[in-house]
C-alpha cells in the first residue's frame, strides 16, 4: 500500500501530462474536422511517406554516427582512473546545461557559408565548403545534441562490468581483442540499446533543426507535425494522425533494435 | 531489508511533505486568484518586434499604459498570421487584443473570432488616415483599427549584386546569377506563393488551383538556388554577406539601417501591400480595458513613439509628420501613390484555396530522395541477414543440447 501512495505523485502526473494527451491524439487522429469518425487522416498520411523516410534515415545515420564515435569515448573513459572518470564524464554533460536552441544557433554562426569553418579553410588556401544547410549539417546538430544520451548508459554500463570476470578471461589466455569482442561487448549491449534508443527517437522527431541547419528546404517529419499544429496549416487532425503513425514507427523500430539483446532475442526467437 | 521500518516511515514523512506541500500551493494559488480581479490585465498577441518595447531610446508602450492606467498588460508575440490563427482556433488562451494582417482580418471576421468596437469610446482613432478606413477586409469598419502598413520589397547586399534597385523585379529571385545565396519567405504559404504569383503576373488572389499549381512548379525550380526559407534572418545574413537578395517587408528597413551593405528595392511590377490591424477577439473577457489599449496606441505621442521604434508606416498622418523628414519622404519606405497603384492587397480566400496552398507549399519544401528509401532497405536487408544468422545460432545450439 505504502508503495502506491509514495507513486502517486508520479502517477497523477502521467495521467494528466501523459496518458490524457495520448488519449486526445488518438482521438484526434480518427476525426474530420466536424468532428465525426473518419480515417482519412490516416489515409492523407502517406502523402507524407517520403519524409517518414528521410526523417529515419536521417535520425539512423545519426544514431550509428553517435555509436560509432561514442562507444570507444566510454570504452575509454571507463578505463581511466576513478578521478579523471568523474572529470571526463561531467566534461561530457557540460553541454547539457547550455539550451538547445542556443547551441544550435552557435552552429549556425559556425557552419555558415562565411563561418568560422569557411574563413578557416579560406585562410589555408583550401577550398570553402557547403556545410550549412545541407541534410549533413541536420545530421551533425543531431549528433552534436543527442550524443551524450548514448556516451552515459554505455558508460554506466561499462564501469559495472565485474573486473573478475576479465581477469579470469586474461588468466585463460585470451588477448586484448578476444576479452573486448567476447566479454565487454556482449555485457555492454544494454547500454548500447538504451543508448540507441535515447538518440534515435529525439531525432526521429526533431523539429527546429532541420529549419536551423537545414535551411527548411528538406522538412522532416517533426517539422510537418509543428506545422499541422502552430504553423501556416491548422489541421491538429492530421497533425495527430502523423504523431500516431510516427509512434506505431517508433514502437517499431524499439522492437526490431531490442532484438540486438541476445538473451531477449533468443527468448523470443525460441518462442516461434 | 533491516531498515525497512525506518524506510517506512521516512517514506510516509516524505508523502506527509509532499501532501502539505501541494496543498500549501494550491491554497496560496487560490488566494492569489481571489485577489486577482483587482488589477484587471488584458492579453495582446502581436507580431515579433511590432512595438516600442523600450530596448531603444523610445518609450516602452506597454509599461506606460500599465502606468497610466493600472491595466496590466500580458504581451505575446507570434511570427505569422497563421501561427496567430492557429492559436486562436485552438483556443488554448484567451487574447484581447490581436493584431492580424487585413486577409487575416476578413478570415476571424468569417469565422466569428472577432468583436465588434465602440468607436465611441476610442477617441483617438478619429486621427487615422480615411484611406484606411471601411477597407476591402473589413468594409463596414467594425472589426479593426490599421496599425501600420507597408509593402513587399526586395532586401539586397549591395555589393553582391550587380543590378540597380530601379531595374529590379521578381524574376531577380529566380535568377541562376545568385545560386545559393537567395533566401525566401518561411512560414506563411500567402506570402511565399504571393511571389510566385507575381512574378507570373497573376493575381495574388487567385482561387484557380491551376494558377497555383503554376506557382508551386516556379517555387520549385527555384528551389535550387535557395539558400533557405527564414522569416528573422533576413537582414543579419544579407547585412553580412552571407545571403545576397532576399524578399521583406520594406519597413524593416529602419530596424536595421544600421549595415551599410543592405539595400532596398521595390520591384518594378506588381506588389503587395499590407495592413496590420487591431482587433478584439470576440471572446474577449475585458473588451473595455482592450479598446482602451487601442485607445491608447492611437493616441499621436505614443503612436509617433511606437512608430519611429518599429519602423513601419503609419496610418495616421500626423504622426507622419513627426517622423524624420528623411524616413517619412523616403519612396521606398512610404511608397508614393505611383507604388501603390501597383499594389495589391491579399484576400480572404476559401478554405479549400488555403488547403491546396498549404499542401503544395509543403510539398515545395519536402525534399524526395530516393536515397534515404535506399538506405533504410540496405539497413532492413541488413536487420533480417542478421536476424537470420542469430535464429541458425540458436537452432545449432539447440540441436547441440538434444544430442
């Protein structure tokens, strides 16, 4: 008993903040604008299909450019000495305190056709390069703000693995390579699909980077979302149906990077 | 587990807190609520930097009607008359004093949104100029009191472009010349396909969805010579450089004389010319209080104050007057009446119009690859390939338990 009232807080607040909204977007989703049931929301949907696909190949890339450049940062900052780890890892959520937009504008000033990069490269006698608003530069500001939400679980994983049972493994002879491939790899896949996870869906629906860095000249499917609701369009039907339908694709997508957890996969594999 | 009795009852003093808390909060936020109505405040939503606000040496408008009047003033700002109108629609709050642009203006009018004034108690708007009264948007002069005006022009970096602002027209966005470095209207669909339309030559309120169409196929072929469709950046990235020609309001242009490099140009054919106007929204909780703001905006001082802030044209003449002989006789910052018989003014149009326009304005800007739907079937190619290789791991490892 005593464990449901100290939740209650916390419950009181999903149902107003997140259940009821939820509910009001699936509502949303299946009406017309008179209010009657109507499921061509759902139809008018796949108008939007290609941006469906290039908001997830986008956000993909970044979730992959995270992974790759943020695994060996918290390979190896867990390998420091327990000091320098607490120093390293609040470098890492330093940006964090900074606001989002206020970052991204920084970008801005710094990717420009006659920024900092530009002059940079300017003053070396290279050629200048088209950064700004291209799909690269929206993936960048994806990697750049999402990144910290993949270095942190994987960290906080990594620093749990038992010390012993490397040692036992360096005992039996295997090198360096076979103790990371067979041992702290595998035991850190949580991480990496909590980390996958955490940077994959706030890039899947982000809505102002593609307008900041991007130009606004390829929208993601965020962006559509913003516009059906606060933009030139007021069409809060479809814009739900979009949300639901980019929900259901989320779902989706957790499911399919859940099966990268062996024992999970394994379980549910066996079950067919 | 040893400690669990402590646990729980320093979990249900935590509760006990939490509980006071919150009531304490609730009760301090009634109070508060009941003590409300004693100073009355009213809600204004207006575009982004449309009034004196006090940043520069004029006077701050709102904190001189708080002061005047102990009406306190709630200010909000929005970036287009869709965003407003969306936010009106959904009636998440409550504005007393809105300030649309004319087609806007007609499409609250038919929709009900709006209230109609009592010119009675707003003295002051006997001084507005009679060519803005009774309207096209608003023709029994009920609904609205003009705010300020202008026209569409071409904002220039002179000395990245080569032609002269007398010989310049629409067709110079479109021109290959400047790739990269032409910048177009973001948010609203009328003013971006108002160009277009323009540049045509066809009427900018157009309901023949071919017309449109026509419009969209133009925006699209200018697509690639975009450097990015903005509403606030125009003058920094033309001022510095880094943009070369882009499409504004022209009175914009006081704000940020401040770059050498910025020209204006009006272009030779066609233009829009624009009102912005005060309304009250018909479920106004103090339409009193809010035609008193009107009131007060109109008076002469505070309207010379608030225009030589903002920079935009006046409907009122005697402000006119007292504006900076140099701003005020400026042709391309009040357009003389050879500009404005080439002029036109947006519509209300129905919604099926704003609908088709909406669509291929998102259309426009929606970029179709092919690449991405190649890379994410790579990448399920990829997911099933491993899908099968994990499922042939586990069945080995089964038949290896069997045996």
């Amino acid at each position: 008993m005593k464990k449901r009232i100290v939740l209650s807080p916390y419950l009181v607040w999903s149902t107003i903040f997140i259940i009821a909204p939820v509910s009001l977007i699936f509502i949303f989703a299946f009406r017309d604008i008179d209010g009657n049931f109507s499921l061509s929301n759902l139809k008018n949907v796949f108008m939007y299909s290609d941006v469906f696909l290039s908001s997830l190949s986008l956000s993909i890339m970044a979730t992959l450019a995270c992974l790759i450049i943020g695994y060996p940062t918290a390979y190896l900052i867990s390998r420091t000495n327990p000091k320098t780890q607490k120093l390293l890892i609040a470098l890492i959520a330093m940006p964090m305190w900074l606001n989002f937009l206020l970052k991204t504008y920084a970008w801005m000033t710094i990717l420009e056709d006659n920024g900092i990069i530009n002059n940079l490269l300017f003053y070396l006698g290279l050629q200048k390069l088209k950064i700004i608003n291209t799909q690269g530069a929206v993936v960048f500001g994806m990697v750049y703000n999402f990144i910290t939400y993949m270095i942190l679980p994987i960290y906080s994983v990594l620093i749990k693995t038992d010390k012993h049972i490397i040692e036992a493994a360096q005992d039996l002879g295997a090198n360096q390579n076979k103790i990371f491939f067979k041992i702290t790899l595998p035991l850190s896949i949580p991480g990496i699909i909590s980390g996958v996870s955490m940077v994959f869906v706030p890039s899947v629906s982000t809505f102002i980077l593609s307008r900041m860095l991007g130009g606004g000249t390829s929208l993601l499917i965020g962006d559509v979302i913003d516009i059906q609701f606060l933009g030139s369009v007021y069409n809060p039907w479809l814009g739900s149906a979009i949300s639901l339908i980019l929900m259901l694709l989320i779902f989706l997508c957790m499911a399919i990077i859940n099966f990268f957890d062996n024992s999970k996969a394994e379980k549910e594999i066996a079950a067919f | 587990m040893v400690n669990f009795s402590k646990n729980k009852t320093f979990l249900a003093f935590c509760t006990l807190a939490f509980g006071l808390l919150f009531t304490f909060l609730l009760i301090k936020w009634q109070i508060d609520n009941k003590n409300e109505p004693k100073q009355v405040s009213i809600n204004v939503y207006n575009w982004g930097n449309h009034i004196s606000d006090g940043s520069s040496e004029h006077i701050n408008v709102n904190a001189e009607f708080e002061r005047r009047t102990g009406i306190k003033v709630n200010y909000s700002t929005y970036q287009d008359n869709e965003s407003l109108y969306a936010k009106i629609m959904s009636s998440a709050t409550k504005y007393d004093v809105i300030i649309p642009s004319d087609y806007m203006v007609a499409k609250l009018i038919e929709k009900n949104m709006l209230r109609k004034m009592d010119f009675s108690k707003m003295p002051n708007t006997s001084t507005i100029d009679k060519e803005f009264l009774n309207p096209s948007y608003d023709p029994q002069n009920e609904y609205s009191v003009p705010y300020t005006w202008g026209v569409v022009g071409i904002f220039y970096n002179k000395s990245l472009v080569s032609e002269s602002p007398e010989e310049m027209d629409w067709d110079i966005l479109w021109n290959p010349k400047y790739k990269g470095r032409i910048m177009m209207f973001e948010n609203s669909p009328r003013d971006a396909f108002g160009i277009a339309l323009m540049k045509l030559g066809l009427s900018i309120n157009t309901i023949d969805p071919q017309d449109l169409k026509k419009a969209a196929a133009e925006m699209a072929r200018q697509k690639p010579l975009i450097k990015g469709y903005v509403t606030d950046q125009v003058f920094e990235k033309i001022g510095i450089g880094e943009a070369a020609l882009a499409p504004y309001y022209t009175d914009a242009y006081i704000v940020t004389s401040g770059s050498k490099d910025l020209g204006l140009a009006i272009p030779k054919g066609i233009t829009n010319k624009f009102v912005n106007a005060m309304c009250i929204c018909a479920n106004s909780d103090h339409p009193d209080e809010a035609q008193q703001y009107i009131n007060f905006i109109c008076d002469i001082e505070i309207a010379t104050e608030n225009i030589k802030h903002v920079g935009y044209c006046t409907p009122q003449q005697a402000v006119r007057e007292r504006l900076d002989p140099e701003i005020s006789q400026n042709k391309s910052l009040y357009p003389d009446k050879e500009i404005l018989s080439r002029s036109h003014t947006y519509e209300n149009l129905p919604d099926e119009t704003n609908a088709l326009m909406n669509d291929l304005w998102l259309k426009t800007r929606i970029e179709n690859n092919n690449s991405s739907k190649k890379f994410i079937c790579i990448l399920l190619g990829l997911f099933l390939v491993y899908l099968g290789l994990s499922a042939s791991k586990i069945i080995k490892k089964r038949k290896g338990n069997y045996t």
